[in-house]
C-alpha cells in the first residue's frame, strides 16, 4: 500500500485555500480557528488512545486550519477598504508595480491595438502603500519587453477584481511603463537565452518554428493557434507548455547519462541539481516553473530510486507548503494537473510497468507505455472537466511523441545556450531539433483528426468528478482479473462497434453541402464550396482561431474568392485566419470602405477588388454574383451596415442569399429596384437584429433562415419577433450560439440542415 500519511493533511489544504479564495477573510479565519479547535480537542480526547481513523480527521482539520488562515491573510490585501474607495471613485491613480510574469498578448481582431495582459506585484497605489497582486491590462506596446521582476511606474485606471484569486485591482493602463532598474541576473539571462532561441527557430517552418521554443521553455508566442488546438484534441497541451513532465525529461536525461558514465549517486544528484538550476533560469524563474521544478523533481526521484513510498509524503509535503506559500495555485489548472500527473507517476507507472515486464514486455517498452498511460489516467478527470471531452487517442499519440521529445528538448537548450555566442551554431542545433519536432507536429495533426478521436462528456466540476468517480472505481475493481477482462471486453466491443460507423459517417462536414455559417461568436464567416479543397468565404468573424478552424474542419485549403461584406470588425477581424496556411486566390469588397481601419486591416494582407451589383463569379460549381447595395447609402442609421455587400449564390440549383449587415434601408433599396432576393437559403442579415424589413424577408421566403450570432452578446441579437416571423413564413431558423456551426445540405427529397455542435 501507498504511504498516504500526509495526502489527507495536503488535500485539506488545497481544498480550503480553494474555498477560501472564493469567501471573504472573515470567514476564512473563522474557519481556520474552527478547524484549529476541534483538532486540539480532538489532539486532547486521543492522546491517551490513539485511533488511526481519528488521527486522519485530525490530519484533514490541520490542513483545513493551514490552508484557511494562509489564504484569508493574503485575501484580506484584497477587501482593503481604502482600495475598494479608490476603485469605486473610477479616477486614474499613478501605481508601483513589480512584474510577476511575462507579458501575455491577447487575441485580437484585425485591425486592432494590441493587449497585454501582465501579472504584477502592487506595491504602491496613488498614496496608498500595499502589499497584493493586480493585473494590467496594457493597451501599449512598452509592455511587451518587460522581463519578471522589473519595478515599473504607470498610471491607469483602476478595476475591481472578478474574485477566486488574490488579484486586489486590475489596472486598464494605455500609457507605455516607466522601468526602474533591473530585474535579477536570472531573469536577465533567460531573457537573452530566450530571445535567442526565438531567433534560432525563425527560419524554419511555422508550425515546427513556433512548437520548439513552446517545447524547450514554454514559449508559445510563434506558437500556431490550429496547432495548439490540435494539441489539445490529442491530450499533448503538456509538451508545449512548461510543465513538471519537461522538468522530469531533463533530469531523465541526464540522470541516464551520468549513470551510463557510473557516476555515483551523489555526484548524479548534484549533476540532476545543477541541471534543474539551468533548466530553471532558461525557462524563467516564474511561479509556474519554479512549481514545475518541484513537482518534476519529485516525481523523478521517486521513479529514478524506485522507492514512491518515499516519495508520496515528499508529494504531499510539496503540495501543502506550495498552497501554504500561495494559495493562488489552489485554483490554478496547471498546478492540479501537475500534482495529479506526478502522483500517477508514482502510483500507478511503477506497478504498471512491472506487471507489463513480468508479461515479458522489454524494459524500454514497459516504461513507455506505463508512463504517458498513468499520467493520463491521473489527468483525465481535470481535463474532461476542462474541455468537456474525453480524448481516446491521448494514450497512443503522447507513446508515439515519445521518440522524439528528448531529441527536440535537448537540440532546443543547446541551441539557446549557444546563441548568445555562435548564432550558425545555435541556427543548426534548432535546425536539427525541428525534424522530432516536425514529428510531434504529424502525431497531433492526425491525431486530432481520427474519427472518434475525442468523445463528449460533461464539463465542469460535475464532470471532472463524474470520471474521476469513475476512474477510481475501476482502478480498485481491476485488481480482480474478471473485472480487467470485463472492462477490455467491453472496451474492444465499443470501439469495434462504433468506430466503422464514426469512419463511414464521420459527421463534418456532411455530405452535399451547400452553405456553412461558421459559429465564430458574435460575427459572420459563410463558406461556399467550390471543388474538391476549395470554397468561397464571406466574411471572417472577429477573431483569426475561429474562422481558421471552421475551414479546418471542411477541409478548405484554397479560398477561390474572399468576400468582405464591409468592413466591421466582426466580419473582418478574423481575416489572418482565412489566409493562415491557404492560397486566396482573390479579395472583393464593397465600395464603400469604411470604417479605414478594417478596410486597412484587409489590405495588409490582399489587395481588395472592389466590386458593386453586376459582378459575377463562376468556379466549381458555383454562381456568385453582387446585387446590391444598387446605390451608395448615406445618412442611414449605419452606413456601413447599408453598403454591405449583398450576394446572391447558385449551387447545384439552391439559391443562397447573403446580405452581410444590409438594415431596413439597403433592403427597402434592393425592393425598389426590383433586385432578385427569393432564395432557398438566408443567411439573417446583421445576426437577426430587428432592423429588417418585413416586405424583404416576404420577398426571399426561404426555407432555411441561417443567424450567425454570439452567445450572450450585448446587442440584443437576434430579435425574437424576427425569428417568429421567419417561423410562421415556413422557415427552418437555426442559430450559431445554440448549434454551433450550421450547414445546408441538398438531398434527394429537398433541403436538409446539419449542426455541428459546440
């Protein structure tokens, strides 16, 4: 058995910062005093007759009381009265600030400013003096050479909390940061070894360019997003971000070679030390890995001395000081999957991989099934909660990634450590460490698209604690030898059954489409097929990951014509998406190019054509032609709404027709003038706003009436009157927010529609 003496003490703890992060410090050291009592008393009653159950409950109210009182003194920074008065009065306040982390760019639209978010230590607001951490929201590019530990001026204005962490304010800052001084030598010098590594890798292609430094130092700012998705589906998010598991590959190396030169074991502690230290600053001494560090550390000791009794308790210490130390981490994903990764390493890899060895498996095959299988299990749970899937393929793609993570880790570091003196040599170790990356880069690619790759489940607590009920029970029942060939029976007998099915109908995109609104959130991206690998693509939402996926999944490689209905974010923002990895063979617009930033934004990657009513496109099977606006609009309530591009499209005999963001008036102008709007399919103009002109939605009376619209957005969209409408005209209304994406499909017996799903 496990020696579990100090997991009970370590869980409380963890679970009480938890709560406690969420409550206000009254009650957290309201509960810490309860817990510390009722340990005393309990302490006091058993002395003298010592139970192992009731020195358990007393281990669980001591971690309860430590994680509790921790948590409360750092929440009460948080509720300073003083701070609240400032945040209330909404003025701008000059701030100290200490960076905790590197600058993080956020998502943005085409078009736009950039943002940084920047986790800080606040040390000084306006008058006020405080000791808390905050959060900057940076609109100004000064922000993204800042290294941690940097002391910075600024002045913004100042935001509540959303609460659930130890952030006191938010700071929204549009001015540059005024550094003073330096941050350490450590900081300084995997600042340089960084930059290198970037420089290295920038030659080489995009998606092994951008996954090495994600690999070598958890650097993913070149780090493709459909890559990083693609990680995702197939359970690698780990080799891309630091993580215990890179800490625990390099230290597994170098323990082998120092034994392979029989080193003793304290001079391959010392070497294993040395190593960390490095690995350390390279990756930057940052919260998350400095927690890497430790949790890697223990999890290869355990496996390096083959005593996880040992290491358990150093497990469960770690943790709890950890917690006790910052309690922020309580609620932190990464730090639970570590924990759970590091304790699957020690609990079930070793019994794993001697079962399989005593079946007569290699040694070499034993651990590399045994490894990547435990931590998955042990995971699983966390990142069902996460994601709301479950990934079957997560197993058999981390086995086959495993060849090659050592190889690209290693050419990784050696080319950071060589840049800052020899740039060729430091050109040529990345060169060399982009082929195992490339490798990484196909397991993931393919991995993500098996069918049945990755099965729903619920999301959230309900869900993470649903399979970890689940997981924990069969684990216990397997080690009856019925139960194991119960579940492998039903297993094979499932995957027998369902995969031919997932094969021959894999569900997206079904066959014979015509038209896909893609669910791109608050925006408009449509996708007209036009061949075999190519489409016509209409707008392209207000973010690039989302259209980019979209045309991922139908498998849209060439894009014969773009079409801008205008030039609003929410239709243009997403437009690197479109061109990312795809020849464009063409760019069409309307006339009217306002607003100039969007139209701007367009034309740093294409030129645009811009065309009016009477243009016409054929390829592939598709007729597209511009009816309107028949004139320029001006003095409309949006006049860039009023000048959308309104297309009409002919496939396999179905008209489509897309009016962009057209409002009541470019409507009533494509009536006056007599314009051909009856289609089969509408795609509902401006996300289904109640702008629309009831003698126009007559006129089109589709049989399919597509909304691409947000979840929850501010804009009232789409108007419940107009769907009813489109209702009773005999229309199918179908929305992106409730379905995900939406396809039109032709069939024998007429239209049919598809949804995808979230």
């Amino acid at each position: 058995m496990p020696d579990l003496r100090l997991a009970g003490f370590a869980v409380a703890t963890w679970l009480a910062a938890l709560g406690c992060l969420y409550a206000s410090a009254p009650l957290g050291f309201g509960l810490a005093g309860t817990a510390f009592a009722l340990a005393a008393v309990g302490g006091a009653v058993f002395r003298r007759r010592p139970r192992g159950a009731a020195w358990i409950v007393i281990a669980l109210l001591l971690g309860t009381g430590c994680g509790a009182v921790a948590t409360a003194a750092r929440v009460l920074a948080r509720e300073s009265v003083p701070l609240r008065e400032l945040i209330e009065s909404g003025e701008t306040v000059r701030a100290e600030l200490i960076v905790r982390d590197d600058p993080r760019s956020l998502a943005r639209s085409a078009g736009q400013p950039p943002t940084y978010l920047v986790a800080v230590d606040v040390r000084q607001v306006g008058n006020l003096g405080l000791h808390a951490r905050g959060l900057v929201l940076g609109s100004h590019d000064g922000w993204r050479p800042l290294l941690p530990g940097q002391r910075v001026t600024t002045t913004g204005r100042l935001l509540p909390p959303r609460g659930g962490d130890l952030r006191a304010v938010v700071f929204s800052v549009r001015e540059p940061p005024e550094p003073h001084g330096e941050p350490s030598w450590a900081q300084r010098a995997a600042g340089v070894l960084r930059a290198g590594l970037q420089r290295a890798c920038e030659p080489l292609p995009d998606d092994a360019g951008g996954l090495l430094p994600g690999l070598v130092v958890g650097d993913t700012s070149r780090l493709d997003p459909a890559l990083e998705a693609d990680f995702q589906a197939t359970g690698m998010t780990h080799l891309n971000a630091v993580s215990g598991a890179n800490v625990a590959i390099v230290l597994g190396v170098v323990l082998f070679a120092a034994r392979r030169l029989r080193a003793g074991p304290v001079l391959a502690a010392v070497v294993c030390a040395v190593a960390l230290v490095g690995f350390v600053i390279l990756a930057r001494p940052s919260p998350s890995v400095v927690r890497a560090a430790a949790m890697g550390a223990i999890g290869l000791i355990g496996l390096a001395t083959g005593r996880p009794r040992a290491a358990l308790p150093a497990l469960a210490a770690g943790v709890a000081g950890l917690v006790v130390v910052d309690p922020e981490l309580a609620g932190d994903a990464g730090f639970a999957l570590s924990v759970l990764a590091t304790g699957g390493l020690l609990l079930l890899a070793p019994t794993w991989r001697d079962a399989l060895r005593r079946r007569g498996w290699p040694a070499g095959a034993a651990e590399a099934l045994a490894v990547p299988a435990a931590a998955q299990v042990a995971c699983g749970p966390v990142v069902a909660g996460l994601s709301g899937t479950v990934s079957l393929v997560a197993v058999p793609a981390n086995l086959l990634a495993v060849p090659a993570i050592a190889p690209a880790t290693l050419l990784g570091i050696a080319a950071a450590v060589v840049s800052p003196v020899w740039a060729g040599g430091a050109e040529f170790a990345a060169w060399l460490g982009h082929w195992p990356a490339r490798w990484l880069v196909l397991v993931a690619s393919y991995g993500a698209r098996l069918p049945a790759g990755a099965l729903p489940w619920p999301g959230g607590v309900t869900g993470a604690l649903l399979l970890g009920v689940i997981t924990v029970a069969l684990l216990v029942a397997a080690r009856r030898v019925i139960v194991r060939r119960l579940v492998a029976v039903i297993a094979l007998g499932g995957v027998l059954g369902a995969l031919p099915v997932r094969i021959l109908a894999s569900g997206w995109p079904p066959a014979g489409w015509l038209v896909v609104a893609c669910d791109v959130g608050q925006g408009d991206a449509v996708v007209l097929p036009a061949g075999d690998g190519r489409a016509v693509v209409v707008d392209a939402g207000p973010e690039p990951t989302a259209v980019d996926t979209c045309l991922r999944r139908l498998g849209v490689h060439t894009v014969v014509v773009f079409v801008v209905s205008h030039f609003h974010v929410d239709h243009i923002g997403g437009v690197a998406g479109v061109f990312r990895h795809r020849a464009v063979e063409a760019v069409i617009g309307p006339d009217f190019t306002e607003p100039p930033a969007g139209r701007r934004a367009v034309s740093e990657l294409s030129a645009v054509t811009n065309v009016g009513p009477g243009w016409t496109y054929r390829a592939g099977g598709v007729t597209l032609q511009v009816i309107g606006p028949p004139e320029l609009l001006h003095g409309t309530s949006s006049d860039a709404n009023n000048n959308s591009l309104v297309l009409r499209a002919v496939i396999d005999g179905r008209v489509i027709l897309l009016p962009g963001d057209a409002e009541t008036e470019e409507q009533h102008a494509l009536l006056s003038r007599a314009a051909r709007v009856e289609a089969d399919i509408l795609k509902v103009a401006h996300h289904g706003s109640a702008y629309q002109e009831p003698a126009f939605l007559d006129a089109v009376d589709p049989q399919v009436a597509l909304v691409s619209v947000g979840r929850d957005n501010d804009y009232g969209h789409p108007n419940g009157a107009l769907l009813e409408r489109l209702r009773r005209g005999g229309a199918r209304v179908l929305r992106t927010d409730e379905s995900g994406d939406l396809a039109a499909v032709a069939t024998g017996n007429g239209l049919s529609v598809v949804t995808r799903g979230h």
